[in-house]
C-alpha cells in the first residue's frame, strides 16, 4: 500500500551527503536499487538522479513496525527515509562517492510500489537496445544515461550563459514554417484551415534567423529542435538539436573568434577538459587532399599521398587507366603494419568496396627491404623504388593504394585510414582534437538534376577574389564556409551570408531558378533584403553529436531522453501510428491503398 509524503521534506540527494554531515538527521527519497536482509539488519542501497547511499535498517532504531515494512522492498520501490547520517560501519565503498556514510533509518514510508523490471536497471546494460527502447522510462533511470542528460543540460546552461554575457539574444523561431525543397526532406504538417496546404516543420532556422538580422537584433541564438525526414544513422535522428547562432557586422574570423572561446568554455566547465586556442584550420582542399574527408580526424597519422605523377608511366594498367580517364593514383602508408595477414588485408579490400573503389593494390614491405605485392609484378625495380620513396615507404610498412575518379579514390581512402586506426586501437575517446575546415566549394553538380546545387544553402557567401568564376566555372567557386569537427564528426558548421541583391540573384541563376521561382519560394527574405541588411554570418552546432562525443557515446540516442529508431519510429510510444478517419476528413486528407 502506498503511503503519502505528508510532513516529509527531501533534505538532500543521495550524494549530497557526505563525512560533513555525520551527525545529522536527514530526510532521503528515492528507487530501491537492491535491498539485502542479512537477518535482524537490512541494507538498502537507495538510488536517484545523483546515485547511489546505503541505508540501514534495525529494528531497536527504527521500530518494529519500519522494520517490517522494509522487509517487504524490493527493486524499484519508492520509498522515503528519514535517519542519522553515521560512518559506514563495514568496509569503505570506495566506488561511491557516498561510500564513507550510510544513513541509519528511523522512519520508512514505501510511496510507491513497482513490478519487476523487465531488465537490469543498472549502468553498462547488456540488454538488447531494442528492450530498454520500449521501456524507456525505465532505461533512463540507469546512472550512465542520467550523467549523460545531467551532461547535456550542463551544456546547455554553459552555452546559454556564455552567449549571453557575449551580448546575444535568445529569440524563439516557428516551428511551422513554409517549405522550401532545397536540401533535405522536409516533414510536412497539413493545415485544417487551409485544405489542401501544408506547413513543414524546419530542418533549420536558417532563414527566420537572417531575418532577425535584417530586423537589427544583431546577435541572436536559440537551443532549438529541427527536423529533416532523412534515414537514420548512428549519429542521426528525424528530429535533432541545433545550438543555432547568427551575428551581424561580422566575416570569418569574428564567427571562429567567439565560438572557440564558447567551445573553451564549454568544455572546461563541463567535462573538465581545456582546449588550447586558436584552434587549427585547414582548407577543405587541403582537407581532401591529405585525409580524403572534410572532416578529418587527425588523432592518427595515415595521410593521403598522391603518387600519379610517380605511377603515370608504368606498367601497371590499373593505375595508368585511372589516370587516363582523369583520375588520381593514392596510397596509405600503414606504418608498421607489413606483418599484416592476408586475410585481413582482404577484409580492407572488402571496406573499401563500399564506398565505390573496385579493390586496393598493396605492397609490404619486410624487414630484409624486400617486396610482397598485389602488383610488383608490373612494374621494374626502379617504378617500384621511386613509388615506395614518394610514400615514404620504409622496412615494416604496408602501403595500400586506390586508383579511380578523385571522388571515390578520396572516398574510400578517407574511410580507410580511419578503419585501420580503429582495428589498431588508435581512436582514443578521451582524446579531442578540434579542427575547422574553411573554404569549402560553394556549389556541387547533381548529375540527377543535370544541374548546380548549394554545397550548404543558397545563402551563402562566395570568396570575395571567386565572384567573377560565377560567370565562367562556378565549379570552382569557393565559398565562405566553415565546419568544426572533433576527431573525425563534423559538430556545426555555418557560413557569411549572402546580402547584396546583385550576387543572390546571380547565386539563384547558377542554381537554375528564374527570378520568379526564387521570389516564390524566398520572397519574404529577398523583399527583407530591399530594406537594408547588414553584413552577417552565423553557425549552429548538432548539441547531440556534441554530447555524444563529449560523453564517449557511440551513438546520440545515448544522450536524447527520448529518441527514435533507424526507421524513425518511436518503440516506447509506437509512433507514427494511424489516426482517426475523422481527424484525417477535417484536414481534406485520404489515405491512397499501397497498389501490390
């Protein structure tokens, strides 16, 4: 039977007790998490957001009728106690941050009974993902995701604070927008008032926030939700958190400058971690060109090496047709890894079959000097001698090479390097190396759409010395765009907008929008624009990938109290469900049968 709270105050959380405090009465409440009866004497260890306190029940203390009562708990129990902090008369728990105390009870009351769990509630659970999804409210109980949403919440309060003081202003954007198909899917919302439209729920505040700028707010910042209908992954979900941000009368440096001081200060009070600033940049080219990604980790060596020059000439068909169809010849030197067995060097073979490479050619090389390869064959002695010299190539290396268009020779190397320094053990979590790639391409070419389209957003800003390669190869257009990575994720990323009418309008005709179609579907920004906009940049983190990496997560459903599936469905929940036929007929809707 479940008691009442009455007369009862909570004086402290478990851990907020501690060797000070011996002496006192205090009153405690919380979740059973194991209860043992060692006959005559209970031990209880009590557990809530801030972990664990034993608890000792007697019946000379506590009374027979207490005693009784605690005989009864069992997991997950709810109880309140009072008692007297005393030192903890068996062996010190040194694995407790209250492992020096223990409460000794004079007063139990059980506020709410609990069925067995249907697994563990316990840190490191081994329960499969899907199960403790279902139940997530019991998931969430255990103290490795209540320090992750603990840590979170701290971010989240640091991040305000500092840009608050930095002079910005916290300004809530809609969440039902227009949609504007220039990206990714948008999630539609239909509208009963207006039969047949649809409001989209925003896939960022991009827009509502260089309005803000052309209504003179100057800096502004928001800790938002946002939502793109794309397939899930690891280090996705259909809805996610921006720490979105945008400022005025600022270029490049100004937006670099105050976010690594936020990041500085985020991660010192958080985690405990300083960040030596100015924090490294790098070009996107030179990103591509020596890491094959455009978000590197540089935890590890294993860089990208360009031999087509070394390899035009030989013998060895595989490279020279790469190269006559304008690709590249690269390679990675694997230090130390020459002892390799084949049958691993297959499964790296097999990797990079997944990210378009038709296979890798290799070559070891022992501790005599000699050759092991896929390819020596090939090519003479001295082909071979000046390819391992440009690779830097000495006894005990493994060089392994991709020949192909530049895209997938970049694409599979890039995945490559850090495959091998994962199976080496190189990718240290407590490790953090921050890096901002600057100096992205402006636009890419969709062979789809047989046309241009926006590496980030038709709003972003060309350098100033590639304005006139819009005219004559816009391929070639550098924008001013910047990402922050952290050990190979990309966490935000942003860009100095667009803000003279001549150059937006040339950006809209590059991508192929008539002035009509761009005024239809970005109206309202392009007449803001007529009235005076200043110069304005912004940037916006994913404060789920942050925490992820922050809390050494392997995926951010670890830090999202309630997050979906790969098939972004909610297993706790079961949403997206069916609704009623008369919720869809107020909003014009029907739902067409799925033709077999």
């Amino acid at each position: 039977m479940a008691e009442s709270m009455r007369g009862l105050h909570r004086s402290h959380r478990c851990t907020e007790l501690s060797e000070k405090n011996i002496g006192e009465n205090v009153t405690v409440m919380g979740w059973v998490q194991k209860s043992r009866n060692k006959g005559g004497i209970i031990f209880v260890d009590l557990r809530d957001r801030s972990g664990i306190l034993q608890i000792i029940f007697e019946a000379n203390d506590c009374g027979n009728e207490n005693f009784t009562k605690a005989e009864t708990l069992r997991s997950e129990f709810v109880i309140a106690v009072v008692g007297k902090v005393e030192a903890r008369s068996g062996a010190v728990n040194e694995n407790l941050a209250t492992g020096k105390i223990e409460i000794r009870a004079k007063e139990l009351r059980i506020l709410s009974e609990a069925e067995t769990p249907p697994f563990p509630i316990e840190e490191d659970s081994k329960t499969k993902e899907e199960l403790r999804l279902k139940y997530r409210y019991l998931d969430l109980r255990r103290p490795d995701l209540q320090k992750n949403l603990i840590l979170r919440s701290k971010v989240a309060n640091v991040t305000r604070s500092f840009l608050t003081e930095e002079g910005f202003l916290e300004i809530e954007t809609p969440m039902l927008t227009k949609s504007t198909p220039e990206g990714a899917r948008d999630y539609l919302v239909p509208s009963r008032v207006h039969p047949g439209n649809f409001y989209a729920l925003p896939q960022s505040p991009q827009i509502f926030k260089q309005l803000l700028m052309c209504s003179g707010y100057d800096r502004y910042f928001q800790i938002v939700k946002c939502f793109r209908d794309e397939d899930l992954r690891a280090d996705r979900q259909p809805e996610f958190t921006q720490i979105d941000m945008e400022l005025s009368f600022v270029d490049v440096d100004d937006v670099i400058s105050v976010n690594e001081r936020l990041l500085q200060k985020m991660f010192k009070e958080s985690i405990g971690i300083d960040i030596p600033l100015p924090i490294q940049r790098m070009t996107y080219a030179e990103a591509m060109d020596r890491f094959g990604s455009d978000k590197p980790d540089i935890r590890f060596g294993f860089e990208l090496k360009n031999v087509s020059e070394v390899v035009k000439g030989c013998g060895f068909s595989v490279f020279t047709n790469a190269l006559e169809k304008g690709g590249s010849v690269r390679g990675i030197n694997a230090e130390g890894q020459a002892d390799m067995p084949r049958k691993k060097i297959d499964a790296l073979v097999d990797f990079v079959k997944d990210y378009g490479a038709k296979g890798l050619a290799y070559l070891a090389i022992a501790a005599d000097g000699s050759y092991k390869s896929s390819f020596a064959k090939f090519m003479t002695e001295e082909e071979l001698s000046a390819l391992v010299a440009a690779m830097n190539g000495k006894p005990g290396d493994l060089l392994l090479f991709a020949a192909d268009e530049d895209e997938i020779v970049f694409a599979s190397l890039g995945a490559l390097r850090v495959e091998i320094a994962k199976n080496l053990g190189l990718l240290h979590k407590d490790e953090y190396k921050f890096l901002w790639i600057t100096e992205f391409p402006l636009l890419e070419y969709s062979k789809e759409e047989c046309r241009y389209t926006a590496k980030h957003h038709p709003f972003t800003m060309p350098m100033d010395e590639d304005l006139a390669l819009l005219d004559t190869d816009p391929g070639k257009v550098r924008a001013k765009a910047y990402d922050i990575t952290l050990n190979g994720t990309e966490i935000g990323g942003g860009s100095v907008r667009i803000y003279q009418n001549d150059i937006q309008e040339k950006m809209f005709e590059v991508l192929g929008f008539t002035k009509e179609a761009a005024y239809e579907r970005f109206g309202f920004l392009l007449n803001a624009f007529k009235y005076g906009v200043p110069p304005h940049a912004g940037l916006a983190y994913g404060l789920d990938r942050l925490v992820m990496l922050m809390t050494q997560e392997d995926s951010i459903r670890d830090v999202i109290a309630f997050p979906k599936v790969k098939d972004a469905s909610c297993l706790m929940t079961e949403a997206p469900n069916i609704v009623d036929d008369k919720q869809l007929k107020e909003l014009g809707i029907s739902i067409a049968s799925e033709e077999m």
